[in-house]
C-alpha cells in the first residue's frame, strides 16, 4: 500500500533539512520493526504555506507484511540447534523485525544472543551471516550460516597513554590475563571498571584485541587517556559574630612511595593509585581543626584490600 502523510510546522520549530534527512531512514526502521520490509520512501515535499508555517509530504510504499517461518543453522559444532533456537528466542509465525533479529544475533542490550555466547567461550574468529533463502508470499525462510573457528588464547596485554597512572594499577583491574580464553565479557567489565578509577576519560577507553589466527592467540591494547580527578573545597561563612572558613583537598592517584623523590611532585607524586585527603576548619583564635587520612586501597598489591590510616589535631580556645 502506499500512503501519504503531513507533518506541519508551526511558530516556535525550527525546520533544518539535514535533520529532516536524517530522520527518513528512522521513519523506516519503524516499518522494519513492523514487518514492512519493503518499505520505501517514493517521494517527500517541503514547502511554505505561509512566512512561518513550513509543510512536508512524504509518500511512503510500504509493501507487504512478512513474517519469519523457518529458521535453519548451518555450520554449527560447538552447540545444538535447539540451544542457538533457545537463544534467538525467534517464533515461527512472529512478524519479521530486522532489528530484533540483529540484536539476538549480534549484540542484544537486554540479554544474551548468538555472538555473546560464542565470544564468552573463547570463539573470538567467530562469524555468522543470516541469509533470506526462500521468500514466499508473506513468508521468510531464513539460514544463519556461521563459521566457529578455533578458540582464542589470550597471549599479550598492554595498556597505552597512562601518561601518570603506573602500568600496576590499571594491570590489576584487568580481567583479561595472558594465558586465559578470551571473553567478551571481561572485556566489557575490565572497561567498567577502569571507567570506575575516575583516573581516565570515560568515554576514550578503547580495547583493542589483536587476533592471529594462525596460532590461535590474541593480543589485547587498552588505550586510555588521563584527565585530572583531584579535588579541592573551600568554604566559607558566617556564625556567632565571627568567621567560619573551611579548606580540603583530596588528590585520588597518590604515590607515597615517591614522597622523597623531588622529581616526582608535579604538583605532588602520583600514579600509585592511592588517597590522601586534607582538610582544615577555623573560625579564628576560638577553634582550629586539622584531619589527614591516607588509604591504600590494594594492600600488598594482589587482592583489593585497603588499608586506612588517619590523624587529626584540635586546637579550641575557651578564653578568647
């Protein structure tokens, strides 16, 4: 069927025509996700119909509505196909939705699918491709073809652009060890929890794995990059007729072992991982409050066992 639909544009939107292109191809992934596979746009208008009032004519095709019939697996040795099946979790009969198929088969954000299954045991040369082999009225036969390789050996990791977090650190909050099947999974958690340090910019984490297929082996790169985290408050106010002021600061990648080198305060000496916090509180001659507090969150370097030492001096003045 073909149809036509008008949006219109009153005062106060603003038409821009690069967004008017990129919203077309999301107007059509909603007819895939509905069956409509054919769908196509055949033609779109934009035109005034007044100085502030914009029109826009799309006619779009939608052709006819599928849905999936059978589903075969072809190549398929580690698992059965009634596992993949369970996993797919695609009925006979359902209307065919694109993006729900590439989700359980590739990369689906609620859930398990096809590639994660593979990835997590190891099958980092793993590939699939479903293919549409028979189309009959409103009907798709589909197979997925998929190549299982060899299970990857994880050989080297490294890290690149920790220009002050020690190599130690970031190595201990990786999941992925030389010598271990790859999995995705760990990749995914060894991010997260690099992201969770607070030492690197979120958004620039990238693993890179290394395949060689020849041996069967992978390396793996993280690269980040750093950015500052240390803090600093300061806080004033005004109680019992006089002055209330409080200063702290927190640097959250100290290095005390670099105390006494004097090349390594930039401003002080960093990369170890550990905290130092500082603080001071006074309202004059009345009262004086100083705290210091240093934690070591990896005791002895192996497991994440912390360590927390603390000091603190007062200084009140009765008299005045």
């Amino acid at each position: 069927d073909t149809k036509s639909y008008k949006w219109y544009f009153f005062r106060g939107g603003k038409y821009l025509e690069d967004n008017f292109e990129k919203d077309k191809p999301q107007m059509l992934e909603k007819y895939l996700s509905l069956g409509y596979r054919d769908a196509h746009i055949v033609k779109d208008s934009v035109y005034f119909v007044s100085k502030n009032r914009v029109k826009i004519d799309i006619t779009i095709d939608e052709g006819n509505k599928y849905y999936f019939r059978n589903i075969s697996w072809i190549g398929n040795a580690k698992y059965r196909s009634g596992q993949l099946d369970t996993i797919l979790g695609i009925k006979k009969g359902e209307v065919f939705n694109q993006s729900h198929l590439d989700q359980k088969l590739y990369a689906n954000p609620s859930g398990y699918d096809i590639t994660s299954l593979y990835m997590d045991d190891g099958y980092l040369f793993f590939q699939l491709q479903p293919t549409e082999v028979n189309v009959e009225n409103d009907s798709i036969d589909l197979e997925i073809r998929m190549f299982e390789g060899k299970q990857a050996i994880i050989n080297r990791v490294t890290v690149v652009g920790n220009t002050k977090t020690n190599d130690h650190v970031i190595m201990r909050e990786i999941r992925t060890r030389p010598g271990q099947l790859f999995r995705r999974t760990d990749v995914q958690r060894t991010m997260r929890d690099l992201q969770q340090l607070g030492y690197f910019n979120a958004e620039t984490i990238v693993p890179t794995p290394k395949p060689n297929s020849a041996d069967g082996t992978v390396d793996i790169e993280y690269a980040v990059e750093e950015k500052p985290n240390d803090q600093i408050s300061l806080s004033g106010g005004w109680g019992g007729g006089r002055i209330i002021g409080t200063l702290g600061v927190v640097f959250n990648n100290f290095s005390a072992k670099n105390f006494f080198k004097k090349q390594a305060w930039d401003p002080l000496p960093s990369g170890d991982g550990q905290r130092l916090s500082v603080s001071a509180q006074s309202n004059g001659i009345y009262y004086q409050g100083y705290n210091i507090s240093f934690t070591e969150p990896w005791l002895g370097g192996k497991k994440p066992q912390s360590l927390i030492v603390g000091a603190y001096y007062n200084v009140q003045n009765f008299n005045g």
